[in-house]
C-alpha cells in the first residue's frame, strides 16, 4: 500500500512538472521596471500602462493614475495617501501593506486583486469593482459602511462586488 501512495505521489509530481504554467504580470521574471525605496509624490502617471511594475516601499502620496492601466502591478509598503486612482484597473493585483488612505478610487477596477493589510480610510470607493479580490473581513467591513455606485466599465455594483450585507 505504501508503494501505492509513493507511485501516486511521483506521477502526480511529474504531472505537474511537464504542465505548461502561465506566468502572471506580477511575477518577478516579468517585472520590466522595478521602482524601490523612492519618493514619487505627486508624479502624474495619468492613463499610462504601468502593467508589470512593481512599486517597494515608495510614496505616491498625491500622485495621478487615474485610468491608468495597472493590470498585474505590485504595491509592497506603498503610501498612496490621497492619490487619484480614479477609473484605474489595477485587476490581478498586488497591494500588500500599502495605504489607500483619502485616496480617489471611484470607478476603478480592482478585480481579482489581492489587498491584504492594505488601508483604506476615508478613500472613495463610489463605483469600484471589487469582484474576486481577496481582502480580509475587516476591510471588507469597512469598505462596506461607504460602498455606494455601479462601475461604469463593468456594470458591477460596488456593495456587490464587497458582498457587503
């Protein structure tokens, strides 16, 4: 029986290893540019595509991305503290302890994105699409309390895409 397992274990092993995977926009051999410990306050980044970009421990505190293309794009300890990300996507990303604080997300796609540890307080949230992004209960809760308005590229319903109560 245990030789069963053991043969299970090494044809499931080498199944995986022989599948083709997809590499994600976010993933480290992909990253084009790589922004690391710097101050980019106020820099207008306004409709660019910045996809496959990782920001590391660097300020965007009042900066404009607004409808810029942030599909895939990485946030490590990033201050985005009043900045415009109105109408950006920012789906399949990546926004670990990053600040979002009195920031403009109206209307912005963050589909399937990962926010953990991330803050919002007192952002605007008014028609972001939230579907399939992993946040934990808490900002869920919080997010919530403010939800309001429909997405306008995806007709998605901001408290349903929370799946707010």
């Amino acid at each position: 029986m245990k030789y069963l397992v053991r043969l299970g274990a090494i044809l499931l092993t080498l199944i995986l290893i022989s599948l083709p995977t997809p590499v994600l926009a976010g993933s480290p051999g992909e990253m084009t540019s790589n922004y690391d410990n710097v101050d980019l306050s106020g820099e207008n980044f306004s409709g660019q595509n910045l996809q496959t970009q990782q920001f590391v421990k660097v300020k965007l505190k009042d900066a404009d991305l607004s409808n810029a293309d942030l599909r895939g794009v990485v946030f490590n300890t990033v201050a985005l503290d009043n900045a415009n990300l109105h109408g950006a996507d920012f789906g399949n990303g990546l926004a670990y302890l990053s600040s979002f604080d009195n920031a403009d997300l109206s209307d912005a796609i963050l589909t399937e994105a990962i926010l953990l540890r991330s803050t919002f307080e007192g952002a605007d949230i008014t028609g972001a699409d939230f579907s399939f992004t992993v946040l934990s209960q808490y900002q869920i809760r919080q997010l919530c309390k403010v939800a309001t308005g429909v997405n306008s590229q995806t007709g998605v319903d901001t408290r349903d895409s929370l799946g707010c109560q």
